[in-house]
C-alpha cells in the first residue's frame, strides 16, 4: 500500500481516510491498538511526519486516542443518552424519577449526579435577563455534575430567584422524589411550559477535564427556561458531552 501521488488529497489525508475506513468497516474495533507509527511510514512509504498529521486528524474527529507510552487506539463507543420530551411529564416526576435519571434507567444505565456547589450567586447577565432583574442580583444556584453509568456525561447549573426556592428541598444536597421540578409544583408553581435552546461549540479547558472529553469532541450547551403560569421558575444551563447524547422532538406541524 502507497501514496497516490496523482490523488488531490495530502499523504497525511489519505493515510486518515484508510485508516479511518479500517475503522468504520470493523477491521479495527474500539479498544484496539492501531499500527505503530513506524509500521505505518512503512506501510505507506512516507515520512513520519506525514503519519503524525494522518493521526492528529483522526484524534482530531475524536475517533481515536493516545494513550501515553502505550500508542493510539480506536475510542470506545461512549454510552448514548437519548433525549425526548417524555422526560418532563408529571408521571415520571410523581414515580419520584428526575429527568435524566429516567433516561439513563430507561436504557438500562446507572445514573448519579454530585453537587459542586449550592448557595446564592450574583446572575449572570442572561439569567437577569430572563428573569428581568439586574444582572449581578442574588439568585439561588445548583451546580451538579452528572453521571450515567462510568462517564460524567454534562454539568448542570439551574437557577432561582431566592424567594421561590426559600424553604424548599432545592436548596439542599438532595432535593428529593422527582427532582426540583416536583419540589416547584409542591410549592405551588404549576409548570405550564418549557422553552429549550441548544447549541454546539468546542468546549473550553476546564470543560474537557470535567467531562473527560476526547479530543475533537465538541459539547452541547443547552439552556432551558421552566415556565409557571406567574412566569419563569427556573433557568437551567447544561453543558453536554457532543458525543454521548442523542435527541430527539417530535411535535405536531404548525398552521
């Protein structure tokens, strides 16, 4: 096997594109170890180099990872978190099940979550503005990382305005049977409605450590506005590993 010199593409993409074909067509299977990098510059007759850049792609598509002395493998598939709407309906909330907790028990997964930090913050300047307060007033922050089985899967900050959560279970480490959902209706805040807004962008340094991401993928930020009839009750950010969730909205067509 050799470089094509008559083919548009690099040496270093042609190597990827083979490699990465061995990849996907199962010929090399997640956790297997790929050719050394000698091996290679052997194998397509051309400079190490050449083989590095091949590599610092596939890394680069998340499809492969190096493992410090030990050479580059293909990654494991990460656990997929599927997404839908059904994981706000009261019935899952009344079986004392959270969101993302029925999700992961659905597929048959573990889920857990740590709380990182509990207490009043100064609102940053989107929140204020969903809120329609100054930024920088006090509201009432959960800050969580989660977990579905091995993998922390996304961080998690909800926001409050102090006075609705007062004297309720949010504000403690555990907020109880069905989640801080069920602790607003209990205290009187019927949800009537939610408005979800998601984007994609690379994460930032602390976000791969946290989430233990591989290089080249990226995470979804979401952020979610839970409405009751008096207006908004909650305003959640959730900053999700790209590959390790799936969503999915069905929704009748509009007029």
């Amino acid at each position: 096997m050799s470089i094509d010199p008559t083919d548009p593409r690099s040496s270093s993409r042609q190597i990827a594109d083979a490699l990465r074909e061995e990849i996907v067509s199962g010929r090399i299977v997640p956790g297997e170890r790929l050719p050394s990098e000698s091996r290679l510059v052997e194998t397509y007759g051309t400079a190490s180099q050449t083989v590095k850049q091949a590599i610092g792609l596939l890394k680069a598509e998340g499809l492969v990872e190096g493992r410090k002395g030990s050479g580059v493998y293909v990654r494991q598939a990460p656990v997929i978190t599927r997404v839908d709407m059904s994981r706000f309906s009261r019935s899952k909330r009344a079986a004392g099940r959270a969101a993302q907790q029925a999700e992961a028990e659905a597929a048959g997964l573990s889920w857990k979550q740590e709380v990182l930090h509990l207490g009043e913050v100064p609102a940053p300047a989107w929140v204020a503005e969903l809120y329609a307060i100054a930024e920088g007033d006090p509201v009432f922050v959960r800050r969580r990382r989660e977990w579905v089985g091995d993998q922390p899967n996304q961080l998690a900050d909800s926001y409050y305005r102090p006075e609705v959560v007062e004297g309720t279970a949010i504000q403690e480490l555990k907020t109880g049977p069905g989640g801080s959902l069920a602790r607003l209706e209990e205290a009187g805040h019927r949800i009537v409605r939610f408005r979800e807004q998601l984007r994609t962008r690379m994460p930032s340094p602390e976000e791969v450590r946290s989430l233990r991401l591989a290089e080249g993928v990226p995470v979804v930020r979401m952020r979610r506005v839970t409405f009751a009839e008096s207006g908004p009750v909650e305003v959640f950010e959730s900053i999700m590993a790209g590959d390790r969730f799936e969503f999915t909205y069905e929704f009748d067509a509009p007029e």
